[in-house]
C-alpha cells in the first residue's frame, strides 16, 4: 500500500515550476517555497542522470515535490523511471492512463513506497474538439473513460481538467487538477482551454491544485500570489465541509 509522504486531510497548492530554465525555476521556488505546499518539478530527461540533476536543486526547499514526467513508454522502462523517482522521494509521478496494460511497470515498481502514481487523463491544453477527434467522445466522457482505464490498472489517482471534476465525482481517489486560473488572473490567447478558479476546483473535489503563471507573474511577487490562491483554496474547503 503506498504511503503517500504528504498530508492530503485538505486541498494543497502546488506550484508548476514552468520557466524555461534551471536557474529561473530556483529563483521561482526560493520565491513561493513559503507558500506553497509542493513543488511540480517537469522531467525532460530519459536517464537516471539526468532525472537526479532535474531534482537535486529543489531538494533544499525541503518541500514535497511531483516529477511531472507525462509517461508513455514501455511497462519496463516505465518501471525503471518511477523506481529513480522514488529513490529521490518524490511524492508522486505522473503517466499518461492511456498507456493501460503497460501501467503495470510503474505501479509494481512503487508497491512499498511512499510514491504514488496519478494517471494523466486529457491534458488542459485540449478539450471537447480534440475529445471528439480523438476519443470520438466528449470532454467530460473522455475523461470519464480514461480515469476508469487508470482506476483499472489501480493507479493512486488522477489528473483531470478541472471543469471535468463532475465527471468522476463518485470515483474515490486523489484528484489533481492544473489550469488553475483565479479571476484575477491575466488570460492569454493560448492559455488552457479547460481553467477553473481555485474555489471551483475545490468545490468540485480537487485535492492538489497545480498553478504555474498565475503566481509567477502576480504583482507583489510569487510569495503574495500563492498566499491570495491559497486564502481562496481554503475559504472554499471550508464551505465544502460546512
């Protein structure tokens, strides 16, 4: 049974570190590291090398961190990727649920850790167009239909479109959702096609609340970015509960 190494009791914030280099996520995590409850590290390397010297820099936060590593390889290798990642103590990596049979490497391999796997279902940056042509399937059945794929292959979660939360609403399991976007938050041309505000998000069962720009670019600095999201993360975990 995994033993996830972070608190989930209620929502968390955590912060996409999505600069374009090494150094600017640094600064970008010295920034917010008070504020935030993890760190969503992206993976772009294929070896076990290359996925430490991805890591190491953020250790010193001493914060949870969730290597977004998007997987859809082979079960070996996918095995081989999440057993590095649990060696470095991540709290959770990442698939694509369309991998299926193949997600066998990776939950075999993290059986006895404390890092668990959430199944990526369709990503933000599509929706019921790309649902259609693809799955043939709307947006809300698109991830309806990949969420049970992951739940199949006992996957410890999801990653789901915000707007989609109602969808797998009877499915009890951890629920991560990206494209948080505050109404204050500047919206740009290409910006996700399926963005919620954090209340909505968390009203809708979001467990872990990935936001990237808006905290990087808020006025004050990260640090007062992460801090507003967060008064409104809770002010809505608390009106769910009332």
């Amino acid at each position: 049974m995994v033993r996830f190494n972070v608190d989930l009791s209620r929502p968390i914030l955590c912060l996409a570190l999505d600069e374009g280099s090494l150094e600017g996520n640094l600064k970008l995590a010295e920034q917010a590291a008070g504020e935030v409850d993890m760190l969503k590290i992206n993976d772009d390397s294929v070896d076990d090398a290359g996925l430490r010297a991805c890591v190491e820099p953020f250790l010193q936060f001493r914060l949870p961190f969730w290597v977004d590593m998007k997987m859809l390889k082979g079960a070996r290798t996918m095995g081989e990727r999440a057993t590095s990642a649990a060696k470095l103590g991540a709290s959770f990596i990442n698939a694509y649920a369309l991998a299926e049979r193949l997600l066998k490497g990776p939950v075999d391999a993290l059986v006895g850790t404390e890092t668990g796997l959430l199944g990526l279902t369709v990503p933000t940056h599509f929706g019921e167009a790309y649902c259609q042509l693809v799955f043939r399937r709307s947006l809300p059945d698109s991830v309806r239909f990949l969420s049970e794929i992951a739940m199949v292959q006992s996957l410890d979660g999801l990653i789901l479109p915000p707007t989609t939360l109602s969808a797998v609403e009877d499915i009890d399991t951890i629920k991560a959702t990206p494209a948080i976007r505050s109404d204050w938050s500047e919206k740009k041309a290409n910006d996700q096609e399926s963005s919620a505000t954090p209340a909505e998000a968390v009203l809708g069962g979001s467990k872990i609340l990935i936001v990237g720009s808006p905290i990087r670019k808020y006025p004050d600095g990260p640090a007062a970015g992460a801090r507003r999201i967060k008064e409104e993360m809770l002010e809505a975990f608390e009106r769910r509960g009332a």
